[in-house]
C-alpha cells in the first residue's frame, strides 16, 4: 500500500516523499481513510509509530480540497508546549507545498500579543495547548466556526494533568 493510493493530493505527496517516508505505517493506513471520510476516531499508539502523521496528514488533505481559507480549519489540542511544538513543525513541513497553508503552534508562556498578531495574518491549523487555546476562543482571536476536525494529541495524558474541563469547553464550542 502506497500514499498515493490513498488518494492524497500530488503536493502532499510531494512533502510525504521528502519526508523520507515510502509506506504509510500501520497507524496511517487506519486513520487517513477514517479522517478523509469525516469519521470520528480514536486511535492508540505507541510514540515512534506516526501518530503525528496518522492525523496530519488526512486534515492537511482537508483543507487542500476545501474552499480556499484563511479561517482556522483544524485544532490540534496538546497537552504541552513541547509537544505542541514538535507537532506544529511536523505539519509544517508535510503542508510545505501547499501555499497559502499556515501552521501555528499557541501555547501558555509566549507572549500573547505575538500570538495574536500570527494569528491576525490567517492560520488554517492551531495546535494549542488548552489554557491558552481558551483564552484566545475568549479573546475572539481564535474563532471556532469554520472548524471540521478537533484533534487531542496524547489525550490520555491531557485528561491526567487536568484539562478535562478546558478540553470540553473547547470542543463543546
Ligand atoms: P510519531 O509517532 O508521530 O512521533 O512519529 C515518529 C517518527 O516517524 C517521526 O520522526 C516521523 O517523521 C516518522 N514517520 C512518520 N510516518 C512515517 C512513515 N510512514 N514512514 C517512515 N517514517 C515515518
């Protein structure tokens, strides 16, 4: 089984390829699909096993084949910085060749102002974590409205450290 024959796009393709990844792991093959389709997914695997990709890639999909955008489409909710971080580089670089397509990773301890102002220049994927995601919904500098797909990254560990509440409001919205 190929990336291609999951019917991706040629400059996600082209991204993938870059990647250095030539399958799609087990954990892609399962949810790409289920996330193209619209399908609601929970899924489970071990770090080191392309969950990131798993879910970034379907969303990036998402966002090439709808209309042209400069709202946020996807909401990736992590438990820290330095997940939302890593994760936010990795989409980065699978949407490299979608123009027009901006990542932005928003998380307690950056300035807030700087956030805004990225935020102000039109972000399709927010990855966040939850304090400061609510925050900006707060704030209106985060709108909700044209969002299709929420990811919790790492869920299991949100829910350990204590964001069940925040992560509800949010995906509640
Ligand atoms: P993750 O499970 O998301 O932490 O991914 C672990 C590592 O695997 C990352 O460095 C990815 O760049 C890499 N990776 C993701 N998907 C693939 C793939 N299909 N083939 C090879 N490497 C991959």
């Amino acid at each position: 089984m190929s990336f291609s024959s999951l019917g991706l796009s040629e400059s996600l393709l082209r991204a993938v390829a870059e990647q250095g990844y030539e399958t799609p792991s087990p954990i892609q093959l399962q949810a790409i699909p289920a996330v193209l389709d619209g399908r609601d997914l929970m899924a489970a695997a071990q770090t080191g096993t392309g969950k990131t990709a798993a879910y970034g890639i379907p969303v990036l999909e998402k966002i090439l084949k709808a209309e042209p955008s400069k709202e946020i489409q996807t909401v990736v909710l992590s438990p820290t910085r330095e997940l939302a971080i890593q994760v936010s580089e990795e989409i980065r670089r699978l949407a490299k060749y979608m123009h027009g397509v901006k990542v932005l990773p928003i998380y307690g301890g950056q300035e807030i102002g700087r956030q805004i102002r990225s935020l102000k220049d039109g972000v399709q994927v927010i990855i966040g974590t939850p304090g400061r995601v609510m925050d900006h919904m707060r704030r209106k500098t985060v709108k909700m409205d044209q969002i299709h797909t929420v990811v919790l990254d790492e869920a299991d560990e949100m829910l350990n450290m204590g964001f069940y509440k925040d992560v509800k409001y949010i995906i509640d919205l």
